[in-house]
C-alpha cells in the first residue's frame, strides 16, 4: 500500500490536471486518491513547475548576459574600441595641424574659393541665356565676358611674381615643388583655362543666328568642352613630374613614383583622346530626329516649343511636330519629347546645353 502511495503520490506531483483524472476514474478509484493524493500535494507540484519553469528563464537570460559579455571581450570587439580610444585622442591634434595649415595658406584658399564661387555663377548664367535663343539679355552676355576677362587679368597680375602663365604652355613658374605650389599652380590654371573657354561660348551666345544658327550651336559647346578637357588634362604633367623628381628623394624613388603617375596619366589622356574623337565625328555628322512634314498636311501649325508658326517642321516618332531648329535646340538638353516625355534619342546631351565642368584637373 505504501508503494502504490508513493507511485500515485510522484504521478500527482508530476501531473497537475487532478480534475480530468478524477473525472476518468470511478466512484471507488476517486475516494483512493483524493485520500493518498492530496490537494496541498498537487499544488505544490504546480508550484514546482512554474519554480522551474521561472528557474528556466533565468538561466535563460544569464546565458543571454555570458554572451554579451563574450562579445564584449572578444578581440575584434576590443580592437574596434582600442582604435576608437586611439582616434579620440589623435583628432585634436590633427584638428589643430589643418588649422595650422589652413591659416598658413589662407590666401591661396580663400583665391581658390573665390574663382569656384564665381565659377559657379557665370556657368549657371551661361546656360541660362542659351536656353534662352532669341530671349537671351545680350547685355548680361557681355557683362559676364568682362568680369570673366577681369577675373582672369586680375589673378595673373596679383601673383604676377610668380608667373604662373606659364604653365598654360606647359613652362614651370616661378615657385617651389612643394605639394602646395604644385597644387596651387595646377588650380589656378584650370580655373583660367576654364574661363577662357566660357568666354568663347558667351562670344557664341550672342552672335547672330545668320552666323552660327541655333541648330548647331549645341555642337560648338560641345566641341569646345572636350577640347578643354583634352587640353586641362594635359596641363599639370610637367608640374608633377618635376615634383616627383625633386632630388632629396633619391633617383631609384623619383623614377618609381613617375613611372605610377605617367601611367595613370596615359591612361586619363587616351581617355579624352577617344571621346574628343566621338565628339568631331558627332560635329561633322547631320542628325536627324525624326520626318520632314509639309504644313499643309496638318491641322496645327503652331510649334509647341517656341509658340509661333512651324519653320521646317519635323514630325518625331511619337507623332508630335515641331520646328527642326526648336526640337534640335531641346535636344541639347533634354532626350525626350517635350510633348509626351517619350524617349528619341539615345545620344546623351553632354556639354550641349553651355555647361562648363566643375571637376578641378589637380591631377
């Protein structure tokens, strides 16, 4: 009897559901165990269960805590916080050493931001008044020619002592080869070369359409772009090489480190080469965009672009007809439909629109 009290005593500690057992169990069966099988019993059992269970959740969570903590010290977690350390007291001092350097060459500095400033506005202006055509304000036109021929007299005359229009034909100025001369040297005359060329595409701004007609004058900026930027990447190889070469590092490292720099550079030049080369042969090729149509045979004469009667009307693919000097106009800086948005061409409209880069050649 005791055996059997002991084996009905551990089933109630481990099954808690008294109720569903007494309610399979006959009237004898279920006198027998609510008299060895206490209520007090079960509960308790329960209480252990839900003790373990609890129990359970916390080795869960002290698990979860020995991990973090793993990750905490491993070493790719303490070399992360090392170099954070590391960095945290090396900034100040770096931050003072480009204050320094900053305030040395603050002449230089504040030029350089100047020209990109002034840069800025005349480039804006420019495409401006060409996507103006006949609406263009000649006399902005020519105020901007001025102040861009003034910029460029008033750099070369300040800093006339150093001769720095002499690296315009690849001659080397009057200044050190330090790394700041040379950069110094370099942007200014990307910045004189690239007013130069702004100039010339004001002069075709404003010229007659009798003499470059709207039509083609996409293409002329285009031209004079490329062969800026075949000219601009040219212009700091003489500077670097006499830089790389200065005698207090040696002949071996001189010729290793211009060796480098001569091929990347090769690599630059060819690269302007062959899209100089796709550009002449853009200049000199006759684009068409779509049919020619007689006025007669529409309905509407009007052009959409410039709101006058249609002159030379082209129909495009998309059945949309305007004037063949407007659609070539808008071509040059958009490759869709003005009407409809639908794609024409497939020829990007880089450099067309009057635009100048603003990608310094330091390099």
């Amino acid at each position: 009897m005791s055996h059997y009290r002991m084996s009905h005593t551990r089933s109630a500690s481990w099954s808690p559901q008294r109720e569903l057992l007494e309610s399979s169990l006959g009237e004898p069966l279920r006198n027998v165990l609510r008299e060895y099988v206490p209520s007090a019993l079960i509960q308790n059992g329960e209480n252990t269960s839900n003790s373990q269970n609890t129990a359970t959740v916390n080795m869960g969570d002290e698990e979860d805590d020995r991990d973090h903590n793993n990750n905490n010290n491993s070493p790719g977690y303490l070399d992360f916080t090392a170099c954070l350390s590391l960095v945290k007291k090396i900034l100040p001092f770096v931050v003072l050493m480009l204050l320094r350097w900053v305030w040395e060459h603050r002449t230089g500095i504040v030029v350089l931001i100047a020209l990109f400033l002034a840069f800025l506005h005349f480039n804006k202006t420019i495409r401006r008044h060409v996507s103006l055509r006949d609406r263009r304000h000649v006399s902005t036109v020519v105020a901007n020619m001025l102040f861009l021929a003034l910029n460029v007299h008033i750099v070369y005359y300040v800093f006339y002592s150093e001769k720095l229009h002499r690296c315009l034909y690849f001659m080397p100025p009057e200044l050190d080869n330090t790394v700041w001369d040379v950069l110094w040297a370099v942007g200014i005359t990307d910045f004189m070369v690239r007013f130069g060329v702004m100039f010339v595409k004001c002069l075709c701004v404003i010229q007659w359409r009798c003499i470059v007609p709207y039509k083609s004058r996409g293409k002329w900026y285009m031209l004079l772009e490329n062969l800026s930027h075949f000219y601009r990447v040219l212009l700091p190889f003489p500077r670097w090489i006499s830089f790389f070469m200065e005698d207090n590092q040696g002949l071996v490292m001189g010729l290793i480190l211009c060796g480098i720099y001569v091929s990347i550079k090769l690599f630059q030049v060819f690269s302007k080469m062959s899209e100089l080369w796709a550009v002449v042969r853009f200049f000199f090729r006759d684009q068409y965009y779509g049919t020619l149509v007689k006025k007669s045979d529409l309905s509407d004469t009007q052009c959409p672009i410039c709101q006058e009667e249609l002159d030379e009307p082209i129909m495009l693919h998309c059945k949309h007809v305007f004037c063949d000097e407007c659609i070539t106009s808008w071509f040059d800086r958009h490759p869709t439909c003005p009407m409809c948005r639908a794609r024409i061409t497939t020829t990007p409209p880089v450099w067309r629109d009057g635009s100048t880069s603003a990608l310094v050649q330091f390099f």
